[in-house]
C-alpha cells in the first residue's frame, strides 16, 4: 500500500514538473519566441538588418518583417494586431492621447535612426537640384509631377508634414514601391520621384548599386543654399527632409519586442544602422545633437 502511494507521488510529482517546465518554456522572454514587426517599405532594408542581427544573437527568436503602410501599421498597434511598428513621422496630440490610452503606456518613441526622404529624376536629367518652392508648388499643381509611392505611405507622410498639409491637399502621381518608382522613372523624364534614402542606401550592397546608377539625388535649395542626404546632413539634420526612424510597441514588459528595442538602440545595434548607411542615432559624437 505505502509502496503504491509513493509511486502515485511520484507519478504526481512528474507530471507537476512537466507542466511546470512545459509553462516556463513557454512563458514569454526577450530571448526566444516569435515576433512580427511591421514597417514601411521605405525602411524595410534597416529594419530587416536589425532582425537578422537579434535573431543571430539570440538564436531562439524568430522575427517576421512585414511591409504596411505606416499609418495602418500604427492602426494595428493601437488594435493590438501587432506588438511593434516603426514609424518615422511625428504623432499628433490626438494620436499620442489615442496611444497612451488603448495602449495604457506612456508614449515613449525609442529613436535608432536617421533617415530622409529624397527627391531622384533619371541619371541623364539636366536637373541639378530642387528648391523648397518648386516642391511646394509642384504638389499643389494639377500636373502631378511628384511620383510617391501611395497614399497612408511613409514618405507622403513626413513630405506633408514638413510642409505643414495635410496628404489629402498635395497633388502627385503614384507608383507603388520605392525600387519600382527607381526603375520605372526613365519612361517619365518630366518626373520627380519621392523615395526613402533607406532604399538604395547601402554602401556595398550590389541592388543599391544598381539602384542609384539609374537616379540622381537633388540637392535641396532653402534661402540660396544647398543641402544634400549625406552623413553629415543626416547627422547634424540639416537636410530639411531628414526624418528620424523610432520604434513604437505595445509590450509592457520586456520580453522579445522591447528586447529587440534595446538592442537596436544598443552599440551593435547601431552600428548595424551605419552599415545601411543611414545616421545612428545614439552612437555618433557627443557634441552632435538631433533636434
């Protein structure tokens, strides 16, 4: 009789600690599971760099780009379809108020990235550079010489925001995807595309390459003077369409989407944003400071 109890112990016993162990491997953690991140294709490239980059150092996690324009990606945040998005354009009042309350977290945007958006006319254009004019001009004219790549986009976005409209005022053409507007833009010489620098940014990178033997990048003129989406414009944001990259998530505890936040602010992580040949935020000298 004692013997069978113990074995009924024992048996008990297994079981709790199966089921305790069968809970821990599930429970969530920074350094394994899944994870979806939803990004605009503007800056898909760095946000793909930085996953690949997580998932080698933490070879239990498996993250998933997905492409969305940006506005739907931040919708789905707030309905709790997605734990993370990037975002790059600045939130209204109402936005961050709509954040903070169906999110219950503080709207705290964690900054990794510069950016910008550029302005690109085929390689044989005798168009040299763009002035701040012409691109308020040019969107408001039935002509619709400026090509995005859709509406709800990152690039519209940010475009109408600097120049203090609404998307639905500008007037443009579109073609959708940032490669495809690269590659159809020589059937349309009278054109200016509207892309992400995140498209054909990286230095090495035989596709970028490719890509931007086929465009010129304008200079953009303000008051007489020129500025172009190098290093240093990105780094002291003196080109007026420079634009910050910043992760937004609904996790409120650090497990794997703010895990992966940190290490995309961290010194690996942004070394892997210099790789893609865009402007970190967080490592550059001291006496630098993003506005």
């Amino acid at each position: 009789m004692r013997n069978s109890l113990k074995i009924a112990l024992l048996s008990i016993m297994s079981i709790a600690a199966a089921g305790c162990k069968k809970k821990e491997d599930k429970s969530p953690s920074y350094h394994k599971g899944d994870l979806t991140i939803l990004t605009d294709e503007s800056f898909k490239s760095v946000t793909e760099a930085l996953a690949d980059g997580y998932m080698i150092n933490y070879p239990e996690t498996h993250i998933k780009v997905v492409t969305q324009k940006e506005d739907l990606a931040f919708l789905d945040l707030l309905k709790d379809k997605a734990r993370i998005t990037v975002m790059s354009r600045d939130l209204t009042p109402e936005e961050k108020k709509a954040y903070e309350e169906q999110v219950d977290l503080k709207f705290l945007p964690a900054k990794f990235a510069a950016d910008a958006v550029v302005f690109v006319v085929p390689k044989d254009s005798p168009k040299e550079s763009i002035s701040m004019d012409e691109i308020q001009k040019g969107l408001e004219a039935d002509t619709k010489n400026f090509i995005f790549d859709g509406t709800n986009s990152s690039n519209l976005n940010f475009v109408a925001q600097r120049l203090k409209k609404q998307p639905k005022d500008l007037k443009f053409s579109i073609i959708p995807g940032n490669q495809n507007i690269i590659e159809e833009l020589g059937k349309y010489p009278d054109k200016i595309g509207v892309i992400g620098l995140n498209t054909f940014s990286r230095p090495y990178d035989k596709t970028s390459e490719k890509l931007r033997e086929m465009v010129k990048v304008l200079p953009v003129e303000v008051n007489g003077k020129l500025y172009t989406a190098d290093n240093e414009g990105l780094r002291e944001m003196k080109y007026p369409f420079t634009r910050v990259l910043y992760f937004l998530t609904n996790e409120g505890n650090f497990n794997i989407a703010n895990g992966f936040i940190r290490y995309s602010c961290t010194q690996l992580g942004q070394m892997i944003v210099q790789k893609e040949g865009l402007q970190p935020y967080n490592i550059f000298k001291r006496e630098v400071q993003m506005r």
